[in-house]
C-alpha cells in the first residue's frame, strides 16, 4: 500500500472500509473542523501526538508520547491495528497529518495513508463536507507490534553530521535554515554540517505531492549513493520532517530516521550553531 492516496481514490472506497481522521489539529483547528469536515472524519489535535515536557531542551518542544499513551489513543478513535487509516490535514500534509502517519508507521501499523492535497483536494474532487460531528466511535483495543521505532537522538546526530557516511536533512524553509529569522525557537541557525532541503520542495504548486518518480530521482540527487537507512530528517520539533519521511517512503526510499527533538531541542543544548550553506 503506498503511503498517499488520490482524493479520486478515496471517494471510489466504501466508507465502512476505512477510518478517516481530520488532523488540522494546532490553533484554532477544533473550530474549522466543526465549520466544515469530510464526512465521517474523526477530529484529532498536534497536541495529542506529543508529549508535554517541562524543558523542550529535552525531546523538543513536540517529543513523542507515550506508547501507552498513543494506543489508548488509536482505541478511543475506534482504530485497531487492522485498521485502515486515512488521515488528511489542510497543510499539504506538513504538520499532525503526516506525523500522524508517521507515529502509526513507527508502531508497526501497515494500512495507513495521507490524503494527497488533503482537505482542498476532497473539496476540489468533490468529496461531501459537511458541519456534522460523528458520534463516538465504538472504543477498540490496539495492539501495538512494538515501540515507536526509527527515531535518531541528539547524540547520534552529532555524531551523523560528522560523518561522511550519513546525511542529515533540515527540511525547514531557507531563511530558518541559514539563521535570517525563527519564529519559534530560542536561537536562529542549524545543525552545522546538516544540509537543507525544505519540505516544499516534495510539493507542486497545487500543494500536492510531487509524482513518485520525481521524489524519487529528487532525492537519489540529495542521497549521492548513499542509502534512506543513513539519512536523518529533522525540522523544528519534529513535525513537518514527517512530510519529507513520507516523501522518501511514497518515493520507494524508505529507511531514512526521524530526528523528534529537531532544532527546537538542539538549539536549547548550548550547542554549536550553522548559519551558512551546507
């Protein structure tokens, strides 16, 4: 199963065949879920994929949950690990959507796909939005295969960015990479020796994703002959690099690990900072 589905593809299933799940989930996302939704769509919120550290120096400012917390989770949305989920947000899969698919992926589970163009596609393919809420889903039980799984760690990402043998991507927009500005963290710049390319770049200007084959001759160009398996993606706190992995994973180059605590837990370690061109 490929990890993105066409919005044509998702109007052709039979709705009892799947699990749909709204992410927009940061600001004042519960209201615009409630203003108009796909039909069916289960809501769920970014700060419901994160854990709520004292000091994001530790894990960042969006570190995983638990796995405890995670599966309860998945069972009070009805999902079990036969599940297939379909999840969309209304970023073009750059925030909850694809940590969503990530965290699900991370855990073991096989049947989960984003929303290509997410929410403006739907409405562009015709799909029914509609104000109704789904009543409560009938609470199931998820059995994780194991832990959260493909996860790098400040220590082995300072070791990678040493190393000729990895590669670690900033997907962050340009101006935070090169350290001209940083709405969200305490420092500007990056991980020196981590190269930069933003996540935009896997979309066309229609805020879809790119054709398989051209992720995948985009990012054999960034690999140089190395595999996805010595690749670490990060970003700010370990969200929208979900967008890149996915990327990877719908270009046939799965492997590559995420870095959660990303520049919002490095930044706040007192450690070295880049502000030039990798």
């Amino acid at each position: 199963m490929l990890p993105i589905i066409e919005a044509s593809e998702l109007k052709s299933l039979n709705k009892d065949s799947y699990i749909l799940i709204d992410a927009r989930g940061f600001g004042n996302s519960r209201e615009r879920y409630e203003q108009g939704h796909l039909q069916g769509a289960l809501y769920i919120d970014l700060d419901e994929l994160a854990a709520h550290p004292e000091n994001p120096a530790f894990g960042g400012r969006h570190p995983l949950p638990s796995l405890q917390y995670f599966t309860a989770l998945l069972g009070r949305l009805g999902i079990t690990s036969q599940s297939h989920v379909i999840v969309y947000d209304d970023k073009g899969a750059a925030n909850p959507a694809a940590r969503f698919w990530w965290m699900l992926k991370a855990i073991g589970h096989q049947k989960v796909q984003v929303l290509n163009g997410g929410l403006q596609a739907a409405v562009k393919a015709g799909l029914t939005v509609t104000t109704d809420v789904p009543s409560t889903p009938e609470p199931a039980t998820y059995q994780a295969a194991h832990d959260f799984t493909g996860m790098a760690v400040l220590e082995e990402v300072s070791k990678a960015v040493q190393s000729p043998d990895n590669i670690v991507i900033d997907v962050r927009e340009a101006p935070r990479y090169l350290g001209r500005t940083e709405p969200l963290d305490l420092v500007a710049g990056h991980i020196p020796g981590a190269i930069n390319v933003p996540y935009i770049s896997n979309m066309n200007a229609e805020n879809q994703y790119l054709p398989a084959e051209e992720l995948k001759a985009n990012y054999k160009k960034v690999l140089n002959g190395k595999q996805p398996e010595q690749v670490i993606v990060h970003c700010g706190s370990g969200v929208t690099a979900c967008h890149t992995l996915l990327a990877l994973e719908q270009a046939g180059l799965p492997g590559a690990k995420l870095y959660v605590g990303s520049w919002s837990e490095w930044s706040r370690r007192d450690l070295p900072v880049g502000t030039e061109e990798v």
